[in-house]
C-alpha cells in the first residue's frame, strides 16, 4: 500500500485536517498519478459537512483532479510514466448494465464508484483529490491537452466542467438557441462559456449585480439580476434552455416561467433542502419541462476536455494553498470566489 498525504473531515460537524490514507498499489490496469492540482467544488462541501445525509467518515473531498502519471500497470495501454492526466467524479462502475454500455457511466443501474465517498460495491471507502496521490483504473482516467501552464485551470473542468457540457449537449444548445444559465459559481461560470463557445445566445442570471462584467466577459450575451423583477419579465417565454446550477433551494417558477413552448430547465445544482414544488400550471400551459442532470459519462468528459483544449478554455481559478480549505468553503458559502478554488497539492507536506 502507498501512503499518501490528505486532508479529511473527521465528523460533519470538524473542519478538515490532516489526515493519511493508503492507496492500492497498482494492478495491471491501473494508473498512479501525483496529484498537481485539485479543484474545490460545492459537493466537496455538501459531503464534507454530510449535507446529503450518506457521508462516510473520514471523508477525503476532492474530485476535480489532474497530476502526473508516476507509475502504470502491465495492460495499460494509453498512458506513460511522465504524462498529464485527470480524474473525474468517478473511478469505476459495473461495465455492463446498459448505461455502462452506452458510455453513461454515471448512469450506471448498479451505482457507480464515486472518486470519493463511493464505495457503491460494498468495498472500502474512497478517497479523493484533497491528497498526493491517486490510483485509478485506466478506463476511468482522462487524456489531457492542454499546455502545462494551463494544468490548474484545467482541474475544475473535470466536474464543473462535464456538469455543464452533457446537458448543454443533450439539450443542443448552439446557435439560433436562447440558453440560460442560473448561477455564476464554478458549475456557473463553466456553463456559461461552454454555452457561448457552442455558439448559443446566453443569458446569465445571477443575485450577485457585482458579477454582471464578469458574466459579459466570460461570455454572456446579456445578465439578468434574477432578483429584479422587471428584468426577470423582460425575458419571459423566451428560453430554449435552462441550466440551473444554483446550490440552495429555490422558487424555480421564476425560472420555468422564462422557458417558451417546449422549452426544458435542467437542474445541476444539489441543495441540501429540497425546492419549494413548482407552479404545475406553468407546466402544462407550455408543455415545458424540468430536468435533471448527472455529471457526464467518461467518453463525453473526454471529449469536453478536448473540446476546451483546442478552444483554449479553462476554469477562472483561485489558486490556494491545502491548509486554506476551511476558509474557502466558507467564502463559497458566500458567493465569494472567482469562479473556483483550486489547490496547488505541492502545498501538502
Ligand atoms: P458554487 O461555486 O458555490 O456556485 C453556486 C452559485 O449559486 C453561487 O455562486 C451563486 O451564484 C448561486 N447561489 C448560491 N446560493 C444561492 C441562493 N440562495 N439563491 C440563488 N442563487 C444562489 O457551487 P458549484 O460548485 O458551482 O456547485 C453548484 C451545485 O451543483 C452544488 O449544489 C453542487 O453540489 C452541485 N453539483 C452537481 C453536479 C451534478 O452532477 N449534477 C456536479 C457538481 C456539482 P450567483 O452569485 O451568481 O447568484
Ligand atoms: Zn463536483
């Protein structure tokens, strides 16, 4: 077993701490690689503190990881000693339910492995990318494009990355689309220029005014403070899509009311309180319809790794270092970070 740095959540209620894990030694198929950098998204937080009521304790947060390939098994095929790679939201899944086929991991009919908190199998807990090191299985391992420079900016692409490319592609956002996005935080502000490069119309709402340059420059053709009523009726009717990333309950209504006949509001966001029910009337009078969406599977989150590499994007990042994760969660809960946190690992000693 390799011993490897971390940081943990010993209870909901203690702030994270040092903490040391073991990593399997790697089997034929897998890959061991020293974690560079890991992003800090709002589920971190939700398992961190047991939001969702399933946490495993300790609960080592993390899965927006990229690093560096240190060692690989005999049968892996398209990784080296030396390569950049990422790891998402999951390290494995059953392989052959029909969602697994179909390269909908997430999907997966027997629940898939999460990087951390998953031990869907019945296997130990997992631990994710608040750490040194990671070992993952090939197939549940990215390829990474980007310049070097651009690796810690990449990190946030796994989750709020892939969070907001699926849907925007299930749902065709494009050009000639009118597509909202709900929510400048990491999830946000990925939507918002993954939306833009797809060549849609995107309108950004946000309770933040002080985010509106922002939304612009990321991307968004106009922002709408979602608050100002006035603002809100201006766009009545008028949506083909809205992705919601929002990650506390809320009156969805003010939103399902802004889609046109059709038109579908896909939530991403996962508060621990449930949303007040929405109006069904405004439903039915519009055939309008409300969704949800799952991270992505591995094949997709490839190909928006790709995607954002011959486009040039990567996340808006603060860089942090490991022993300022208490504080950060505490500035995500308020809105306060442009646009992710992400920790520099060499930090962690
Ligand atoms: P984040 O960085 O904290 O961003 C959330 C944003 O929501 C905030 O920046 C804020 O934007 C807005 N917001 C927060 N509280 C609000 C409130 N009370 N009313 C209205 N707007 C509010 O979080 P994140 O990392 O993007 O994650 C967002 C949510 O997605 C979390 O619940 C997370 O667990 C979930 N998630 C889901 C998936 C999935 O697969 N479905 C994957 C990853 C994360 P403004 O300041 O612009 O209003
Ligand atoms: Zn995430």
């Amino acid at each position: 077993m390799i011993k490897t740095k971390a940081y943990a959540a010993q209870t909901a209620r203690s702030p994270l701490a040092p903490y040391e894990v073991l990593r399997r030694e790697p089997g034929p198929d897998d890959v061991q690689i020293d974690i560079l950098f890991c992003g800090v998204c709002h589920s971190d937080l939700h398992t961190a503190r047991n939001e969702w009521k399933n946490t495993l304790y300790p609960a080592v947060p993390g899965h927006e990881i990229v690093g560096r390939v240190v060692a690989v098994g005999k049968d892996v095929k398209n990784f080296q000693v030396g390569d950049f790679a990422g790891v998402g939201c999951m390290v494995d899944s059953c392989g052959h339910c029909p969602s697994c086929d179909e390269g909908e991991e997430q999907y997966c009919d027997n629940g898939f492995t999460g990087t951390y908190n998953g031990p869907v199998f019945g296997g130990e807990n997992t631990y994710g990318g608040y750490s040194q090191s990671v070992v993952v299985k090939e197939s549940f391992v990215l390829k990474i494009q980007h310049d070097e420079k651009d690796l810690a900016s990449v990190a946030p692409l796994l989750c709020a990355g892939i969070t907001t490319y699926s849907p925007l592609r299930h749902w065709g956002a494009g050009p000639g689309k009118k597509v909202g996005i709900v929510g400048l935080g990491g999830l946000g502000h990925m939507g918002v220029k993954l939306a833009h490069a797809m060549g849609a119309h995107v309108v950004l709402f946000t309770t933040s005014p002080g985010k509106v340059e922002d939304g612009k420059r990321l991307g968004a053709d106009e922002v709408c403070i979602s608050k100002d009523d006035a603002q809100m009726a201006s766009h009545a009717s008028s949506f083909d899509f809205i992705l919601n990333t929002v990650a506390a309950s809320h009156n969805l209504d003010a939103f399902l009311n802004l889609l046109k006949r059709d038109g579908t509001m896909t939530l991403v966001g996962a508060p621990a309180e449930p949303h007040p029910s929405p109006e069904v009337f405004n439903l039915i009078f519009k055939r309008r319809q409300l969704a949800g969406s799952l991270i992505g599977g591995i094949r997709e989150t490839q190909e928006m790794l790709d995607f954002c590499a011959q486009r040039g994007i990567g996340s808006d990042i603060e860089m942090i270092p490991m022993d300022y994760i208490n504080t950060a969660y505490e500035r995500m809960l308020k809105s306060d970070v442009k646009y992710r946190f992400v920790i520099d690992m060499a930090t962690l000693k």
